[in-house]
C-alpha cells in the first residue's frame, strides 16, 4: 500500500500536530525537534511526513506532491492553491486585520496603499469592496510602513494585538478569522479516500 504524504511546517502547528497524531498510537521514531531530516514515516511507513516551507504547503498539496498538508488558513488564503479544507485544526488561532493609526480611518473613496506579507489576501479584500488599493510586499516588520509613510494602512495577522499597540497602531478592520487546518490534493481525496478518510479520523479523534 502506498503511504499517504503528509506535508508539514515546521512550528508550532507541526508540533501541535504530530502530538494529535501520536494519541492516536502514531508514532514517527526519528522526528525530534533537533533532527534537519525532511522526511519521516510512521512505524509502519502508511504515514511519510515531509517538512517544507509554510507557504509552499499549498503547493505541495495542489499539485499532487503531498496527499494531505496541515497548514495555517493563511498560507491557504495566500497561496490560492486549488485543494479541499476539510479541517480545523483549532491550533495558533488569530484573525487576518487591517490595520493602521488610530486617528486614520479607512477612507473608501480613493487609492490606498497596503504594506503586507500577503498581496493575494489584501487585494482579494479591498476588491470585495470596490476599493482600489496599490500593495506594497513586505516580508517582516510591516508595522513600520504606515509610521514612516511607506504606506497608508497594512493587512497583517493579528493575534493579541500587542505589536500593532506597542507601534501606535489599532485594528480598523477584520478580514477572517485564521487557524491551522487541513487540505487535501483533489485527485487523493478520489484516488486515497479510505486512506485520507482514515487520517481524518485519526485526528478528529485525537481532538476529541
């Protein structure tokens, strides 16, 4: 039997979820937070486990290199992969927002510029509502970008808030709530079904 490919960031939520896994009586010998390994299999090899990048998980899964990923609502939203979600894993929960200074409300009437780490999911929200924006791609610290004029508000995920305060910034506007889940390669869920259905199982049991 083929071994169902599971991929995997490393992190909290690859943490979170290979501890679910091993309730179930999984167990993944060689896996141990030092290892630099990129590949594991279960006792009985019916689970490989490979770690990639968080926002290439989509794209292992889509294209059919990973039959199952487990991977932050984030990365999905960015990636735009064509994959099933099928569940919530409930881990690392916090919110995608909009974000800017306090006395700086959204203005719905004019072009505004968006510093983020996530381009897709920010032009993707300001066209749900007719507001056209100009995106700034950042990959870290993009609450500068409105401080220093760099750009007018930022999309960011959020989770206590605390950043966006110790800078001077609030939330103006929440765009999704986010968490761990897990998608499935479209020809796996047809070609694996009892496999991924088992999978599931495990997991939703394992949550229980």
């Amino acid at each position: 039997m083929q071994p169902i490919t599971l991929a995997l960031a490393k992190g909290r939520p690859a943490k979170s979820t290979i501890e679910l896994l091993e309730k179930t009586g999984e167990h993944f010998i060689d896996l141990h937070e030092d290892s630099r390994k990129l590949v594991f299999y279960n006792k009985d090899k019916s689970i490989k486990v490979i770690f990639v990048k968080a926002l290439d998980v989509p794209t292992y899964v889509e294209k059919g290199a990973a039959d199952i990923g487990i991977v932050g609502k984030d990365n999905i939203m960015e990636s735009q992969a064509d994959v099933y979600e099928l569940l919530d894993l409930k881990i690392g929960k916090c919110k995608f927002s909009v974000a800017g200074k306090p006395d700086h409300p959204i203005k719905n009437n004019q072009k505004l510029t968006i510093a983020t780490k996530y381009p897709n999911v920010a032009k993707k929200h300001f066209l749900k509502k007719g507001q056209p924006i100009e995106t700034v791609k950042l990959n870290g610290s993009v609450e500068l970008a409105p401080i220093i004029g760099l750009s007018d508000y930022i999309v960011d995920i959020v989770e206590t808030g605390s950043t966006l305060k110790e800078n001077g910034l609030v939330v103006l506007e929440d765009i999704e709530k986010i968490s761990t889940r897990l998608i499935v390669n479209k020809a796996s869920f047809a070609t694996k079904a009892a496999e991924v259905q088992q999978f599931i199982n495990q997991l939703k049991l394992a949550m229980e």
